[in-house]
C-alpha cells in the first residue's frame, strides 16, 4: 500500500515527481491533458526521458492518469461518444509512453437514454477503446457517486460492463479493471465507515467484478451522507466515512496503492494520516 495524490502538470509533465514528492507521495496522479478540454500536449521523447529521470530523482514509485472530465460513453451526440473513445484511447497510449501503470475514467451519463440502453453504448464504447491496444497502461473504470443519471454507481452495472467486454476477445477483458472511490461508493449507498456495512460491501463486490478486479483506490473521505449519492470529497477523517471508514479499506486493500483527491490545503495532512494508518495493517 502506496500513498500519494493528484498534482498538476503545469510547466511540463517533469514536474510532477517533484510536486507529489514535495506533498509526501510516494506515487501519484495527473491529467495529462486539461481536464475540461483543448489539445494534448505532446509527449515526445524528450518529455519521455525527462519524466522518467524524475521520477527515480523523486523516488516516485508509480505514476496514474485521470482521463478529462468530458468523456461520455453515453452521449446522445456521436461526436462526443466518438471523442470519449478517442480520448481514452489515446490516453492509453500516452501512459505507455511515460510508464503510467493505470489510466482511470468516469464513464458518462445515462441521462440520454433508458438505463438499459446506456449502459450497454457505455460498455461498447469501454470495449473499443481497447480493442487492439498492445500498450503497457491497463484502464480503469471508476465507480461514481450515483448524481443524476451518472452511470457505473453500483457494482451489478460495473459487472455488466466488464461482462460485455468480456466477449468474444477474453483477452481486452485482462486489459480493464476498477477504481474504488470511497467518497463515490459511500455517496453511492456502499457503507465502509463500519465493520459490518464493509463486510456487506466486499460481499457484494466478490458476487459481482470480484476482489481482483480492484486495482486501485481513490482515498476521499465525504462531505454528504451514506446514500445522498453527491460527489463531494473531503479531507480525510473531516467527512461522514472519518478515519474509522479509512481503517476499514487499509487493512481490506492493503496490497492497493491509496490516491488522494483532496485540495492542497490540506492533502499532506491526509498523506501523513494514511501512512499512520498503514502501519496497523
């Protein structure tokens, strides 16, 4: 069990080691690309080298990519859908080039379409961006907090998507995996913050993906209740899950590196908080 958080590229991706060893991070998140649109900057290899000299230099263990906020899966607008599988797939294949270990998405909103429906455009839209992709960074999908008609708020929809990716080619089904939000399942209705509720919640997940489908943790604590189903992070311990919750996934997920989406005011305070924790797993 790693810990880090999400830093910012500005300047150029090198310094993004430096930023997450400066917060006490041990690996560490970035867009490679603004998250809200516009052109990618290029990662020749001079970026290349430089990132990876950086990343021994700062003794980064692993880097992860979040992909923009605007990819929709599910979009009525076939040139968002289109993009969304562009998007991805070319962040795929920028993680390759720097080494990122996973790249991880939300997945868009049902908001278009019947459920049922969505959710199969959205696990189509999963399976082209890695249909034929030989690259190293494997993809992630992220649970959501359930807002509006977001899609992937529950295991069983998670399950049917990585099913549909599944067939024919068993083979792109290896290359997908899962990322737990803890403020996103606890919004969602997934109790973590007591022994029994997280009992409830791995047993849901093993009938569902399974355990080893789990490749990374988003450690957010929450500003809204169990089930109020809002994505809204807090420092770790500040919010509703509190520091109980987070003991709770350490010693559940202690081969899992734990990544913090929390403002910089106070994210070091939750590096040190989850390390103290990592020392009774």
């Amino acid at each position: 069990m790693r810990i880090g958080c999400h830093v910012s590229i500005a300047g150029g991706m090198a310094n993004a080691p430096q930023r997450a060893a400066d917060l006490g991070c041990e690996v560490f998140q970035v867009f490679t690309r603004s998250p809200q649109g516009g052109p990618a900057p290029k990662i020749d290899g001079d970026v290349v080298k430089k990132f990876k000299e950086e990343m021994i230099k700062w003794n980064q263990a692993e880097c992860y990519i979040h992909a923009p906020y605007y990819i929709n899966f599910a979009s009525a607008n076939e040139a968002i859908r289109k993009a969304s599988i562009k998007v991805v797939r070319e962040e795929l294949e920028r993680g390759s080039l720097i080494g990122a270990k996973y790249l991880m998405t939300h997945l868009g909103s049902a908001k278009d379409f019947e459920r049922n429906k969505a959710l199969k455009m959205v696990a189509i839209g999963v399976k082209e961006a890695v249909n034929g992709y030989k690259g190293s960074t494997e993809f992630l999908l992220e649970i959501s907090a359930g807002s509006g008609n977001i899609i992937g708020d529950t295991f069983e929809e998670l399950h049917r998507i990585l099913e549909h990716v599944k067939t024919p080619d068993f083979m792109i089904y290896h290359k997908v995996g899962v990322c737990l939000d803890s403020a996103h399942m606890f919004a969602s209705g997934y109790d973590i913050k007591t022994k029994d509720g997280l009992a409830s919640t791995l047993a849901k997940i093993k009938k569902t993906i399974g355990l080893d489908k789990i490749k990374l943790v988003h450690a957010n604590d929450s500003k809204v209740g169990l089930g109020e189903r809002k994505d809204r992070h807090d420092h770790i311990g500040d919010g509703k899950i509190g520091i109980e919750g987070f003991k709770n996934l350490a010693k559940s997920f202690p081969e899992l590196d734990f990544i913090l989406e929390t403002k910089h005011d106070k994210v070091s305070q939750d590096i040190v908080k989850l390390k103290e924790m990592r020392k009774n797993v």
